[in-house]
C-alpha cells in the first residue's frame, strides 16, 4: 500500500462512513463544492466598474471601485432580504441598482445599463465556479470506498450540467456524475433530496447529505429521512428560530468541503447549549 492509498484508506470520514451504513454522499453545488460565491463577486465587482462610468455625474476614475462596492452591497441586501433565494443575476443586479439610483436621484437604468447587465449575466452563465481546493480530494476518498456520489443544484439544467461535468473532469475515469437540477422559480425541497438519493438507488437513511443552504439542504434532507447531514457554514449563520434536531439524526457544522475528511462519531453538533 503506498502512502496515498494509506492516507484514504486511514481517513476518519471512511470509517464514520461504515459506521453509519453509509451507501452514497449527496452534495449540494454552488458554494459547497464550487465556489460559486467567489464567482458571483468577481462578475458584480466587474459589472460595477462599468455600471459606474454610466450613472449620470461626473465622477472622478478612482471612486469607480468604490460605487462597484456599493452596488455589490446593495444586491446582497435584496439577497438576503429575500432570504437567500436563487435569483438570475442580471435580475438580482437591476433590482439593486433601482434601489441605489432611486436613494441618490439619479433617475431610471438606462438601456446602456440593462445592456451591460445582460452582458455580464451571460458571461456568468457560460463559465462554471472554481472548484474549491479540497473537492477533487474528498470525491475521490468517497468514490474510492466503493460509495455513489450525487449532486442536487438550484439552479438552470444547462449551467448545472456544464458544472458537473466541470466537476467530473478532474476524476480520473469519470465523465459526469448523476445530478438533478432544481428550477430557480422553485423552491430546494424535501421532493428533491429524494429524487437525488434514487438517482444513486440510496435510501436516505443510508445517505450521507452534504450543502450549505441550512434551510434549502440540511432542513429537507431530513425531511425526507436522511440521518445523517453536513451544514457548511462558513458565515457562521445562526439555527432557524425553533429548529430541533431529531434525536436519531447526525449533524456536522463545517466550514468547507475539506473538513468531510475528519468526521467521526465525536465531531457531531450538540444542542445541548443551543436549543431548548
């Protein structure tokens, strides 16, 4: 055995996988193994620069990253206010720049503006997000234990499907993986957790539900029967008011993907000094 194949075989994650009877992991996509976020700024920062060179005042070069900051808080308000709910960019960005035009009178969006947003939205849509650093690591420990491994996206079929090949490129000997894809319009629910798992013939207890989206992933995960879940909460996002865990369901506060690698029966959440 050489020293790759002992580093897998000895990972806390397999034998915590065994334990628990665990067939498959289900992952969700943007931003628990894409850094779809990272992506998502890195188009409004740009969007902004131009945004800022067509607003209807003289504004000196140098204030042009600062107004690009601004839109860019501006469209996380409305997100969040929205209670982080997939919206297209282009859409998200209009919304936000209403706003911001609107609080300094500053008039209407203009057809230049949409045109420029329309622009970006599409260069968004055609890339897919960096992988993050450990994802290649942790799919191929879970594929080299003999485990399925199965996506569930919010987002459009066809950037999905250009993000799970994107993903299945760097796995040797693997073409794509099984995914199912969750309109925008609609919501991330219980119904698509299990049509995930039986993409992969995996009953949920015997699953292993991987997201960042506490309420989009974790909460219908187990819902739909899933024993065993993994919250990447890398914001430090607090429970939903009234949350409570069911007694015979494991879960895991992680901060990235990486952190699958050391799960064990010990580093399961407690809500002994959280909930009542």
């Amino acid at each position: 055995m050489n020293q790759i194949e002992f580093e897998k075989n000895s990972a806390p994650l397999l034998e915590y996988l065994e334990q628990r009877e665990i067939k498959a992991v289900a992952f969700d996509v943007d931003n628990t193994v894409l850094d779809t976020g990272g992506q998502f700024h890195e188009t409004l920062y740009a969007l902004g620069l131009e945004i800022s060179q067509e607003l209807p005042v003289e504004i000196a070069p140098y204030y042009y990253e600062e107004i690009s900051r601004q839109l860019e808080n501006e469209i996380y308000a409305v997100y969040y206010k929205n209670k982080r709910k997939p919206v297209l960019i282009g859409k998200q960005y209009e919304q936000a720049l209403e706003n911001y035009l609107n609080e300094l009178s500053l008039g209407d969006i203009t057809e230049r503006m949409r045109e420029r947003i329309m622009f970006y939205q599409e260069r968004h849509y055609t890339n897919p997000p960096k992988v993050y650093p450990s994802t290649k690591e942790i799919l191929e420990l879970i594929l080299s234990s003999g485990r399925e491994v199965v996506f569930n996206s919010h987002a459009q079929d066809d950037w999905t499907e250009m993000k799970i090949q994107y993903i299945a490129s760097f796995i040797d000997e693997i073409d794509t993986f099984p995914y199912i894809s969750v309109p925008i319009t609609e919501n991330k629910d219980t119904e698509s957790w299990l049509r995930a798992y039986s993409k992969v013939d995996t009953k949920p207890e015997n699953t292993l539900t991987v997201g960042d989206n506490f309420n989009a992933d974790i909460v219908p995960a187990i819902e739909a029967g899933c024993k065993t879940v993994a919250w990447i909460n890398s914001r430090g996002y607090e429970f939903p008011e009234g949350f409570i865990l069911p007694e015979d369901v494991h879960l895991f506060i992680i901060e990235n993907i990486g952190e699958l690698r050391n799960l064990n029966i010990n580093s399961r959440h407690s809500f002994a000094n959280t909930c009542q």
